[in-house]
C-alpha cells in the first residue's frame, strides 16, 4: 500500500514539475503579463491596466509595445520605423512625407482644441537611425517619449507587443 502512494505522488511530482517548466518557458519566450503604469496611453490603456504582451514577432508602425527602461517598463505605441523621415506639423503626423492617420487620437485632439492649444507640438523633420524605433504615447500632452526624454528606442530595448487587457474583467479587449 505504501509503495503506491509513493508512486502515486511520484507521478503527481513530475506533472507538476513539467507544468512548472512549461508555464516558465511560455512567460520567458512567449508572453508575459504587465501593468500598465500612468495616463500616457489614455484612452486606449489606462492606468492600472493588467495587459499580455507577446514577446515573439517585430513590429511595425502602430503596435503598441512594452519597452525595458533603466528602473521602469514604458508602454508606449510605434510611430515611425528605421529609416522612417518623421515631421509633426500642425497635430498631423507625417512620415516619409505622406499624410499618416491616427483614429486613437480623436479624443485627445478635441480635448486640446478645447483648450487652445496642440496635442503634440511640432517637430522634424529628421530620420529614425537604424536599429532605433520613434515611440508616442497616445496622450501627447502626459507622455515622455522619443519626443521627450526616452530619446529613439532600441529594438533590441523591446519587451514585445501588447496584445490584450485581461484585467480588470469587466474591460476585457484586444489592443489597437
């Protein structure tokens, strides 16, 4: 009789410990959960927002990505890409001189317009380096990026791709 218990927990032992390394391997190299912190991606993430970032595949212009900071994590969305030419012009982003559109930014272009003034202030026109990314937050007023402090992203800097909100529950969503 003891020597099935023993097998019997034996056997409960190794399910758990290959479930363990699984869990571990799928967090390490596949996705992982993060908090958003701070308004700067209002109102497409907010503060306190539990997020899956999928840490496979590149990014292209618009995804909106987890970046490893020196003493913090940014949230902060794709702008331009190496090699891209960006310029700001009158709250109209443009990138390699075409005319680029930013439907997440509707909200907050009212708000400014309210209050007189801009919601991202105009700068460029000038190149993206190679290997570097140019990140925004989508509340250009409550942001510190690329434009402001963070400088150009490296890509080898990029945790990886926010996919969805699982937290909290009742604003569960894919993430555009």
């Amino acid at each position: 009789m003891l020597a099935k218990a023993k097998k019997e927990l034996l056997s409960w032992g190794k399910s758990f410990f290959f479930a363990l390394i699984i869990a571990l391997a799928v967090r390490t190299f596949l996705f992982s959960p993060y908090i958003v912190e701070g308004s700067s991606m209002e109102p497409t993430l907010h503060n306190q927002e539990k997020i899956f970032v999928n840490k496979m595949g590149d990014f292209k212009r618009g995804d909106i990505v987890v970046i490893k900071g020196p003493v913090e994590n940014y949230v902060k969305r794709v702008i331009a890409l190496p090699g891209d030419t960006i310029e700001m012009k009158n709250d109209q982003l443009l990138i390699n001189g075409k005319k680029i559109k930013e439907p997440y930014l509707t909200g907050n272009l009212t708000l400014a317009k309210q209050f007189g003034s801009k919601l991202t202030g105009d700068f460029g026109s000038f190149i993206v380096p190679k290997g570097d990314l140019f990140v925004m937050g989508d509340n250009r007023l409550h942001s510190t990026d690329t434009r402001n402090g963070l400088g150009f992203i490296k890509k080898s800097s990029i945790v990886g791709k926010s996919e969805f909100v699982f937290f909290p529950f009742s604003d569960i969503r894919t993430i555009k």
